[in-house]
C-alpha cells in the first residue's frame, strides 16, 4: 500500500472520529490531494469536495479570492491560500446552513509553484503556500519551499497536505 493511500486512510478515520468533512482546493497539485483522498473506500462519509483552481480567473470565480489578493500577494501566498480554504467553507455553508449533516468543515487548500519554470528569487520553484480553515477554528498557514522535479514537488505537497490535516484533527481534540 503506497504511503498516500495509508495517509488518507489514517485522515478518514480522523475525520469520521471527530465528525469532520473534508474539503479541499489546488492548485498547482491538480487534485492529487483529493485522488489519495478518494482512493479510500467510503471516503463520501468524510469528503465532501475539491475545486481544482489553476489559473487566478478559477479561483476568483470559484472561490472568491479576491483579484486584490492576486495582484497585492500573487497566486503562490499565503494571502491567496487562505481565501481559497475560507471560500471552500464559504461555499459548502451557503449551501448547507453551517455545515453538512450536522458536522464540521475542514477545509485545505494548497498553491505553488511546481516547476520546472515559474520561479523567481523571491519564490522560487519548489515553493508552495498552505491553508487550513475549519467551521471551528482559526485559519492556519504555512509556506514550505519542496526540492526536485515537478512531479516530486507535487506529490511532497499532497504528502504534508495530508499529514497536516491528520495533526490539525488529532490536536484540535486532545
């Protein structure tokens, strides 16, 4: 069993002990969080969702990131990380006065610069900004700078994706 499919076994049952449901937004991932995600038999019991936003166009129109956002911070920010975690919970409580089924939302969203090109001294390739909202807590970011081929970025950033949310449940309740 590879290392993802182990990661998103150990989050639903995170997530079904909490009574959570997941809720996801990527970017430069291209839904590799929520393939691991959905790899899970009865993952529908805990995961709701995923946007795949690649350009800013999707992630204003989708979301509601902010075109100030994109153009203060850049899409690769912790700025735009944020409201695209906060436009998932957004769009799933506008739907479902609050939440879904009674449970609480978690929501993550990733966007970065997988490579080979895009990079710049100040964000160079590798660089990948994180986002963690839920119905119940503040939002948490982070910005991690990966190594290697796009592949090895992308796959690195659903890895601490996961691993993530997974410490977020389990600290969130101890």
């Amino acid at each position: 069993m590879d290392k993802l499919h182990t990661l998103a076994e150990t989050l639903g049952a995170a997530l079904k002990a909490r009574g959570y449901v997941l809720i996801l937004a990527e970017s430069c991932t291209g839904g590799m969080v929520a393939e691991a995600v959905t790899s899970v038999a009865g993952s529908s019991a805990w995961f709701d969702r995923a946007y795949v936003t690649y350009s800013n166009q999707s992630k204003i129109d989708l979301l509601n990131v902010l075109s100030e956002t994109l153009n203060n911070h850049g899409a690769v920010s912790e700025q735009t990380a944020t409201e695209m975690a906060l436009g998932c919970i957004n769009k799933v409580c506008l739907n479902k006065a609050g939440g879904i089924h009674g449970k609480n939302l978690i929501a993550g969203s990733i966007t970065g610069i997988a490579g080979p090109d895009g990079g710049t001294a100040q964000k160079p390739v590798g660089s990948v900004c994180f986002a963690w909202a839920s119905s119940d807590a503040p939002v948490q970011t982070q910005t991690k700078v990966f190594s290697g081929n796009r592949q090895q970025i992308r796959q690195q950033a659903t890895v601490f994706m996961l691993e993530n949310l997974i410490q977020r449940l389990i600290s969130a309740n101890t």
